[in-house]
C-alpha cells in the first residue's frame, strides 16, 4: 500500500511538472520571424594577417609566449591591443561559431598549441593587465554578503560617465555603434549564463538556472534575449552594415569584458570568482539601461523592436541580484573561506574590467559624437582622450 502510495505521489509530481515543460507542438509550432538569421552574427573566420601574427605566437614555447608579452608590456598599446586580439580568437574557438579557427573541425596539434596559449594570455590579462586589488580574506558568508553589497553600490564602473553622455549627449551614429557593439558583446550571453551554473550547486546553481530560464524566454524563441538583440539589430539598420562595421572597424577594446569573462567560464579552478562577476555585473545593468534608453528617446530610436531588450532588463536584472545574493546567503553547506573570497575576487575583477572597457568606449562615442564622424572614419585602435566640455 505504501509503494502505491508513492508511486500515486510520483505520478501526480511528474503530472505537474509537465505543465511547465516543453511539448513537441509547442516547439513545432515556433517560428519567429528573425529565426531564420545565422546567430550568432559572425564572420567566417579569416585567414588576414594578425591570424598569422596569433599562429606564430602559438608556435612559441610557453617560455617565449610570456616573454614575448612582457617585452610587448613596453608599448602598452601595442600589448593591450595584440593581448585583446589574442584572446577574441581565443573565444571564437571556445564558443565553437562560425569565427572559430576550428569551426566543425578537430586538430590535436593546434587545439593543445591554443590551450597553451590560452593560458599563458589569460595569466598576463589576469595578473598584469587588469591591474587588480589585493585578494581579501572573507571569513563567512555574512563577510561576503556584506562585500558584494558594498561593492555593487559604490564603484567606479556604476558610476561611469559613459552612461550620462549616452543620455544626454551622444549622437544618432554615436549610440548606433555603442548599440551594435552591445549586441556583439551579448549575442551569445545565453551560452554564459549556461556555463556559469557549471561547478555550482544547491541554491547557488538554482539561482543561475533561474537567470538562464529567463534568458532562454521560458523556452519560447521569441523571448529568448538573444532574439530580442536580432530585434535590436534589424532596427539599427541592415545587417550588411553591421557586418562592414564588425569586420573592419570594431575596436579591439569593445571585447575586454567577453575576453576577462571567459577566462573565468573556462577555468575551473576560478568558478567561483565567475559567480561573484555575474552577480557585480547584473547589479549595474538597471541604471545603466535607463541612461541608454534615454539616449535612445532622445535620438528617435524609440521602437520596441529597438528598446526591448533593454527596457524588459530593466525590471528583470534588479530580481535576478537578489537571486544570486541569496543563492550565496542561504546556500547550505555555506561556502569555506577560500570559496568566498573567489566571489568576491570576481566582483573587484568584473568592476575593473568593466571601467577598462568603458573608458575606452567613452572616448570613443565622444570623438564620433563631436567629430560628427562615421565609426568607419575613425582610428579606433588609438583613440585619443577627448577634452570635457
């Protein structure tokens, strides 16, 4: 009687649980119009030159490679630019798309070569570049919780001017390029968000999983926020000036935060320092989606295929911080030390990598707002300081 019983109780849960899963006419039936573009928006990787700058650099011993960087570290933009390059192939093969130098292929040879040098690059942005604060010890978790919220309210990356200038000053052609390099930088945030509950458990990884639900429009294409960036793309203009942009004019800075990310998604013995990026990351997003909203009604770009992804983040991105705050909080077993001072370092590591990008981006969006110049005119790969008004 008492096995009926449970089995009576199983049933009537998996009855309830299908209610919220997937069924074959539901997905058969889905077909949005933007669906049928290639996503992401990648070029077929090419074979130009800095394609054989990076093979010769994988070619050098591990020894080499790191001597190579440090000399490099005498032209710092030299390096930040040959490091930021590095890495973007580097994530090309990592994510697998068409701008892989390995899409749809196998080579033991050159994926030990790109490993090796993944390693060796990702030390030198981690440890040098970034330029990161001491590691703090973090005794428990009321320490950790306490730090993230200290740091989510008060930082150099909150707080960037970037913002206000996207709201109140930069130009139709400024925001369409900040707005095209905000589709590059997330058009594949649902494979992050998938990666950031990998090594994660308890409440920890249901907090994640939450946010990737969420990302995933609760399993209709439709809302899937990558296909409100197609939305967003296809009211910017034509997919063929994109790709013009993409290919010969985006600036080797506009890729920092995916690259410093990634170093994390992939290594892991730094899962724990991703949780406390992600987390850093989503507190900033509601203020600074208002600003470019603003931005956007100011220049006319005011339809919802172009608004939408940032008006819905708005009001999501908030819920999802407190997830993740709580998810750490009440996660049972609490975290040891080391673990949270991960969390924690990830947070200091997601500020400065942020602040890195926007300086550099704020400049940028000035000189092709008061130069009233096209993004294609500009030198982007040594932009210049532009004088406050």
């Amino acid at each position: 009687m008492q096995n009926m019983q449970r089995r009576g109780a199983a049933h009537q849960s998996i009855s309830r649980k299908r209610a919220y899963m997937l069924n074959i006419d539901h997905i058969a039936k889905q077909s949005p119009p933007l669906q049928s573009w290639e996503w992401p928006p990648v070029a077929v990787a090419s074979q130009g030159k800095l394609d054989a700058d990076f093979d010769a650099f994988m070619a050098m011993s591990s020894e080499k490679q790191r001597e190579y960087l440090k000399q490099l570290r005498k032209d710092p933009k030299e390096h930040s630019f040959l490091l930021h390059e590095f890495l973007g192939i580097v994530s090309g093969y990592f994510f697998g798309y068409q701008d892989s130098p390995l899409f749809l292929d196998v080579d033991d040879d050159f994926e030990i070569n790109i490993q090796k040098a993944k390693i060796v690059l990702e030390r030198e942005a981690k440890d040098y570049w970034l330029q990161l604060p001491e590691t703090e010890e973090i005794p428990d978790v009321e320490t950790a919780v306490r730090r993230l919220r200290e740091i989510a309210a008060s930082n150099p990356s909150l707080s960037h001017p970037l913002f206000p200038y996207l709201h109140n000053h930069a130009s139709a052609e400024g925001l369409r390029v900040f707005l095209w390099n905000e589709v590059i930088r997330n058009e594949v945030v649902d494979d992050e968000v998938a990666m950031l509950s990998v090594g994660m458990q308890g409440l920890m990884k249901v907090s994640t999983v939450s946010n990737l639900w969420d990302e995933l429009g609760h399993g209709t294409l439709r809302n899937l926020h990558t296909y409100w960036l197609r939305r967003l793309l296809d009211g910017l203009g034509t997919v063929e000036d994109f790709m013009q942009y993409r290919t010969t004019s985006r600036p080797w800075f506009t890729k920092i935060t995916t690259n410093i990310f990634n170093i994390l998604l992939s290594r892991p013995g730094l899962k724990f320092m991703k949780y406390g990026w992600f987390l850093t990351n989503e507190g900033w997003v509601e203020p600074h989606f208002r600003d470019i909203v603003e931005g956007m009604n100011r220049v006319g770009f005011v339809s919802e295929d172009i608004q939408v992804y940032f008006t819905a983040h708005i009001s999501i991105d908030p819920i999802h911080t407190s997830e993740l705050i709580d998810g750490l909080r009440l996660q049972v077993p609490a975290l040891r030390p080391k673990e949270l001072g991960q969390i924690v370092a990830g947070a200091h590591m997601a500020v400065a990598a942020a602040k890195a990008q926007y300086d550099y981006v704020y400049q940028y969006i000035k000189e092709i707002t008061e130069k009233n110049t096209p993004a294609q005119a500009i030198n982007a790969n040594d932009p210049q300081p532009v004088e406050e008004g």
